[in-house]
C-alpha cells in the first residue's frame, strides 16, 4: 500500500511538474514572439518612414525645376519687354522728326529776322521784298493760318521765280495744300520741286511727299515707287528722309 501511494504522488508531483515546466514554456515562448513582432513593426515603420522622404527628394527636384524654368521665362519676357521698349522708341523718334520737318522752319531762315506778326503786314503785299514775303508766309504757318499761307506763297512764287528760295517756297506751298487735304494741288507743288530744282535741298523731302500723297489718293503702287526712288537718290545724302522713306514704306 505504501509502495503504491508513492508511486501515486510520484506521478501527481511529475504531472504537475510538467504542467509548470508547460507554462514556463510558454511563457518563454510568448515574449520571445512579442519580441520577433515588435522588431518586424519597427522594421516596416523604418521602411514606411524611408519611402516618403524619397517621395519627398523627388518632389523637391521637380519643384526646383519649375522654379528655375519660371526665371527663365521671365528672364524673356524682360528681354522680350526691352526689345518692344526699343522699337516704340524708335518709332516716337520718326513720328516727331517727321512731325518737325513738316512744321520746321528752312535752315536758311535761322540766319533772318523773326517774322513780323502776320496782323501787322496783312495790308499789302505791294512792294514787298523777296524775304519779307517769305517770312511773312512762313510766319502764317507758324499761326496756323494756312489759307493765308497759300496766298503769300502764291504770291512769292508769281512774283519770285528766280529767287534762291523759290525750291523751298513751292515745297512749303505744297505742305500747306497737304494740311487743308488739297492733294492734287500739293502733288502739283511736290512734282515741280523734283522737276525743275532736283539739286535743291528739299528735293529729298519733296521727293518723299509726293510718295505720301499719292498714298493718300490710294495710288499705293505709285506711292511705292516715289518712296523708293528717295532710298535709291538720297542714300548718304538725305539720310533723315530716307529712314522716313523706309518706315513708311513698312507700313503701306
């Protein structure tokens, strides 16, 4: 009896030995799991961390780019901007020397008396010198009395025909005509300038004229070959009237 209750408590004191040696084991084994699962957590979340920062590297490139790409363009439109600056300049210059060799007084009237107020010598012409005449003619367009203007010069070129300021009086008679919108009368002014002085010094100018007017009566192709002949003649010679002669040819 004896013999048997030991073994009996021997095998209880086993089992329970193996039921503790169980649980320890497991035990054992559940950190060692939680371990494994923590290390492959921390290795995703590295990895995860790891592909936005190269997302980021790219995103920052393409960014860089663009910016550069924008400082570029605006770079052109400046240099675009300057070149329109330039040409509009440019173009100011021809509006205002075309505005004041058609307004401007002759070079040879720099060295005359200012000219008497038109009021003053409107009584008569009779007797009346050559330069008086003149100047009193070119004094009625400073005033912009044009139709006081073409009779004076009308006067000047009847009474005067061989005076050295003949050339200039049928010039400024033709633009006098050419600002009342008389055009057949300021072509027939322009044409006699080119015909019977071509050596005078407003034969360039007149040459041009006659181009513009014919523009103006929609004669194109005859104003074309006016306008070129002032490029061709008074290359070197007339080159202020030639660049109006060139820009206007541009632009018809």
């Amino acid at each position: 009896m004896k013999a048997s209750t030991l073994l009996m408590a021997l095998a209880l004191t086993s089992g329970a030995q193996a039921e503790e040696w169980l649980s320890v084991g497991a035990a054992m084994a559940a950190p060692q799991a939680t371990k494994k699962q923590t290390s492959d957590a921390s290795q995703q979340a590295t990895m995860a961390s790891a592909a936005p920062t190269a997302s980021n590297k790219g995103s920052s490139g393409i960014v860089s780019e663009l910016s550069a790409r924008v400082e570029q363009l605006q770079q052109e439109v400046e240099m675009l901007r300057g070149r329109v600056e330039e040409q509009d300049n440019s173009l100011k210059r021809l509006q205002e020397e075309s505005q004041t060799r058609y307004l401007d007084l002759d070079r040879r009237l720099a060295a005359l008396v200012k000219a008497p107020s038109s009021a003053a010598v409107d009584n008569s012409s009779l007797g009346e010198s050559s330069d008086a005449l003149y100047q009193r003619a070119m004094g009625f367009i400073r005033d912009k009395k044009y139709p006081e203007a073409s009779d004076a010069f009308d006067r000047f070129i009847t009474s005067y025909p061989k005076d050295p300021l003949i050339s200039n009086a049928l010039y400024w008679s033709g633009e006098v005509w050419l600002v009342r919108g008389e055009l057949d009368r300021a072509l027939v002014q322009f044409k006699r300038v080119v015909k019977e002085f071509p050596g005078s010094e407003k034969a360039a100018d007149a040459t041009y004229k006659v181009g513009v007017t014919l523009h103006r009566q929609d004669k194109t192709a005859e104003a074309k070959v006016w306008l070129k002949r002032v490029i061709v003649n008074y290359q070197g010679k007339a080159d202020s009237t030639v660049r109006l002669a060139k820009a206007y040819l541009e632009k018809i």
